[in-house]
C-alpha cells in the first residue's frame, strides 16, 4: 500500500465507512465472501457528476465483461440524476446482464417479482429534487454572506491571506502584495502589460497559481511564467482598493461544475470590508488607462492609442506601419469588412495628425489656465467641494447599508416560505413591501451619485491643476494627462477632426 493509499484511508468520510459496513454485512449475509468483490469510492464527488473518478474505473471494468453485480447502499449512492440512474437501471445494465442491487430500497434488477422496482424511477426523481433543493439553499446562504461582506471562495485573492481568526475576512500576505504594488506602479510608468509579464518572468517570481500552492499551482511546468491576462485581471481588480467583489461566476445548472461570468450588475460589491492594497486614486487612475490602452497588448503606444474613432459606424481607428517611415490611421470596421464596402479607409498620415492635436491641445490648456485663477479656486473650492462630496457619499454608503438589511430580509422571508413558516400570500405581501421600499433607496442612491458626478463636472480646481501638470510632465508621461484631458476623437471621411474634451470649463 502506497502512503496516498494509506492516507486516502485514514481520511475519508465517516458515510464512506458506514456504506462499506452496511454492504460488507449484506454480502456475507447472503452466502458470498466477498473475494472476488472489490469497492468503487467517489469520495467528496457530487453524485449529480457521473464523470467521477470511481464511476468511469467501474463503467471500465463493465466494458470489459468483468463485473456481473452492482451493489450500493441505496440509490442515491448510485447518482443523484433522475435521468441517468433511470438509464442505467432499465437500459444499460440489463443490456450488459449486469443484477444491479440497492439494498435500503430492496431493489433487485434480476427479481422480476420484487415490486420495490417500480418505485426506482419515483425514488431516482426524489434524490435528483433535494439536490436541487439543497443546491438552492446553499446558493442562498452564501449570497448572504457575500451580500454581508464576507469571503467566500476556497482560495484567497492573490496580495490576501485568510484570517486565522475568521476564515470569511482576509487580511494582507505582505510578500504577495509588494508584487501587486509594483504592478499597479509599473503601469502607470507606461509600462506595458507584456512588460511587466515579462519583468516579473525573468526574475523568476512565482505566479499566483504557484506562490499559493493550489492543485493547479503544483501541476504548471513554468513556475515563473506570467501571462497576461493574470497582470490584467490583478490591474483590473476592485478587491485591491478593499472593496468585496463576489458572484463574479456562477454554475448553470446544479448538475454542470462550469463556471460562467456573470454581467457586471449581477456582482455582489461591498465596499471597505478590508485593508486595501492598492490606493484608490491609483486605482482608478489606472482604469482609465486601462480603458483607453483596450486591445493594446504591444510596446508600442502611441500618445492617442484607444482615443480614436470614426465619425461614420463609431468603432475605433487603430494606428499601424505601413512602412518602417509612415505611420498610418485606420477604421478597422472597415479594415475587416472591406470586401462588403463597410465604412472607408479613415487614412491620415498619423505623426501630422498628432502634432496638430497636441497644438490644439496645448493651445486650450493655456486659455484655461490664463482663465481660472488658479491660487483662489483653492480657497474659495476646496474645503466647499470636498465638505459637499463627504456629505453625499455618507448619505449613499447610509442606503447602501439599508439595501443590505432590505436583502437580508428578503432572503429570510424565502426561506421561512420555503420551510412552510410563512404563508405563500404573506409571503408574497412582504416581499412586495420590501422591494418598494429597496426601489426607493435605489433612486436616492441614483440622485445623489448624479449630484456627485456633477460637482466632480464643476470642480475647475482639477481642472487647473490637470492643465498645470500637461506643461509640468515629462514627455514619456503625457499619454496618462492626455487620457485625463481628451474624452474622444473622431475622424471623419473627409479627415475633418472632432475633439472632445473630458474637462470642462464653468464661469
């Protein structure tokens, strides 16, 4: 016996030793010894999955004429699937001349007189129901909890660790966090995201995958070997700014263990449940660059990469090399549909285009400057604004709050519903009651937010200090204040330009 055999043994379930028990005194019982029997275990594996490990060594062993009888402690062992248990028994063993027994139902495939057969179909469907039953339950109980703010995922973010103390809170893994810390940093050096997979790779930093040991992490055969979708997602992760963000993926079906996405307005968020890693203002500083940078994987950006689009069907321009001396403008509408006449070429000497628009550009930030007195905007602004914008984000994190209380109760009702403590029509009052009065939270929230966003439209004090540092900055740091300044631009078919600004400009 190999050690994992022995440690298999040691540690399987106390129901897994029950069952042997039980068939172990059924065979004996019935006059075999038991010696040419031999046990298929799908320890911890869900009997709605019939791709578990013991079940496809014993569907291999049928196959190969070496199993004549089927012994389980009851039908659920068999499979919680109405469908395929029902299969097995009435098609597939009998064609195989295979007895199937389950000995607390009393069923005997090979006893035509035994009425508990009959029951087999109505037994298979009651063990499919309560996993569907105790599958809904478990998906209700763990979105209270995330709607609480607590962690539930088996492994914690990289950057985080689980609190010894409680398992649903997680707290810093300072080591792993220096290296999410010098991704957001190296980002917003204007270094790409190929960069920074290779930086980290050739220093031999093991990936996320590894540095936490999991299953998988124990199986790569490059250890060091980032890609980019994993500096991407980290960049792209609110979790990092303390914030909670669950119910990102869910299962399609009870029986079905892939995941899939769910939209963004279905995520569980719960703001400030732990120690952020990440500053916020680099945060979002960093998502606007991200937004603007989409689809740019290469070293090379250019100053207005990601803000181009055309004025005809709206998709991006990109920018590439015709030759190694003229750098182009392109729909790529039209550079992928050009066969069907979609849309036009959308071609401008790319170098001319940018001189002109940072002449513009520069132009505007020197009228905005000479405009605004920049010394008393902080006095007369400053202290008003941000007393102003404290008050209403107090008042929605406030409602926020409430909604979670209202959700609680919502989920309490359905399951005093469920557990027949309430009645289907006071059920239904309640509920009624309750989403009313969420509905209402809902719209303060969405008023006060819009006052929010419009004082962040009137305060000029950011608008000063954004054109101020347009002169300031290096050149190699430009594209970041630009993505700041320029909302869009568009090219037209006639190579008119259309720029749109995101600063605006109050008297």
């Amino acid at each position: 016996m190999s050690l994992a055999d022995e440690y298999n043994q040691i540690d399987e379930s106390e129901s897994v030793s029950n069952q042997r028990k039980i068939l172990n005194d059924f065979i004996n019982k019935n006059g075999n010894n038991g010696v040419d029997s031999r046990e298929f275990i799908d320890d911890g594996c869900s009997g709605t999955n019939f791709n578990r490990p013991g079940w496809l060594d014993l569907m291999n062993k049928v196959e190969n004429g070496k199993i004549k009888v089927i012994i389980t402690k009851n039908l659920s062992r068999l499979g919680r699937s109405n469908f395929e248990c029902s299969y097995y028994i009435d098609y597939f063993f009998p064609n195989k001349n295979i007895r199937y027994i389950a000995i607390q139902e009393q069923i005997d495939t090979f006893n035509n007189e035994n009425s508990n057969n009959e029951y087999a179909a109505l037994n298979n469907f009651i063990n499919e129901k309560y996993s569907r039953d105790l599958s809904k339950n478990i998906k209700k109980v763990y979105k209270i909890k995330q709607y609480a703010g607590e962690y539930m995922s088996s492994q914690p973010l990289y950057g985080y660790k689980k609190d010894p103390n409680n398992k649903h809170k997680l707290i810093v893994d300072e080591c792993a966090a220096q290296v999410v810390r010098r991704i957001f940093k190296m980002y917003l050096q204007n270094h790409s995201q190929n960069q920074i997979r290779s930086t980290l790779s050739k220093e031999k930093i093991p990936i996320p995958e590894v540095y936490k040991k999991t299953k998988r992490g124990l199986k790569v055969k490059f250890p060091y070997e980032w890609n980019y979708r994993t500096i991407r997602n980290i960049l792209r992760n609110e979790m990092y700014i303390g914030n909670m963000v669950q119910n990102v993926f869910t299962k399609k079906s009870f029986r079905d263990k892939k995941l899939t996405k769910n939209k963004k307005n279905d995520w569980i968020i719960v703001e400030n449940t732990h120690e952020p890693i990440v500053d916020k203002s680099i945060f979002y500083q960093t998502q606007e660059i991200l937004n603007a940078n989409y689809r740019h994987h290469s070293k090379l950006m250019y100053n207005f990469s990601g803000l181009l689009y055309c004025s005809e069907c709206g998709h991006k321009i990109g920018i590439g090399n015709k030759n190694s001396k003229y750098i182009y403008t392109y729909c790529n509408y039209y550079r992928k549909n050009s066969i069907y006449n979609k849309c036009t070429p959308h071609s401008i000497n790319y170098n001319l285009l940018e001189n002109k628009l940072l002449e513009i550009i520069k132009n505007m930030c020197k009228k905005t400057i000479n405009f605004l007195d920049y010394k008393s905007l902080i006095n007369e602004n400053k202290s008003k604004l941000n007393l102003c914008n404290n008050s209403i984000k107090a008042k929605i994190y406030k409602l926020k709050i409430q909604i979670k209380e209202i959700d609680l109760k919502l989920e309490k009702a359905y399951m005093d519903r469920l557990n027949d403590i309430i009645t289907k029509e006071v059920y239904k009052k309640i509920s009624a009651k309750l989403e009313l009065d969420k509905q209402i939270l809902i719209k303060e929230i969405e008023i006060l937010e819009k006052n929010r966003l419009n004082n962040a439209n009137l305060n000029k004090l950011d608008v000063t200090k954004i054109v101020s540092e347009y002169f300031k900055d290096r050149e190699d740091k430009k594209r970041n204040l630009l993505i700041k300044i320029i909302d869009k631009i568009e090219i037209h078919q006639d190579k008119t330009i259309d720029l749109y600004f995101k600063l605006k400009q109050n008297s």
